[in-house]
C-alpha cells in the first residue's frame, strides 16, 4: 500500500502572502485597513496621524492588531470607516 504524503504547501502560501499585500491597503467589508511595519516611535506617530486625521467617535479608528518584530520593529493594522457618514 502507498504511502500518501500531502503536497508542499509552498505555492498556497506565495499566493495568500500576495494576496494580503494586495490587499492591505484597500477596504475590506466596511472598514479601510492598512498596515504598516516601523520602530516603536513612528508607530506611534502614525497611529496618532490616524486619530488624529479620523477621529475615532466618527470613524471608528482603532489599531486593530500589532506585534513586535525583530529589530524593535512594529507591525501594526489600523482600521476606521471609509466615510464618517
């Protein structure tokens, strides 16, 4: 009897890492996401551009997600409403 080994995965994980980077800046369902990676101090000022620039009351601005990198390095997604409609 064969033995069955799963295919490598390597060319899904190409195109789910393509696709997110196409798509991280575009609206996804009703919010706007973008995400960025910078030191700990320029996170911080472009979370405070995103607040300050969609204020969170009527945009409903948030940092979705983050994590430290290597480096010192922060990944971090906001996310806020396309309109304050």
């Amino acid at each position: 009897m064969a033995k069955f080994t799963p295919p490598p995965l390597d060319g899904l994980k190409r195109r789910i890492d393509r696709h997110r980077q196409e798509t991280s800046s575009r609206t996804s369902g009703m919010f706007v996401r973008e995400t960025f990676r910078m030191s700990r101090e320029e996170a911080r000022h472009k979370a405070r551009e995103w607040f300050d620039a969609f204020p969170k009351q009527a945009y409903w601005t948030e940092v979705e997600s983050w994590r430290q990198l290597e480096g010192g390095q922060i990944e971090f997604t906001m996310r806020r409403l396309p309109t304050a409609d």
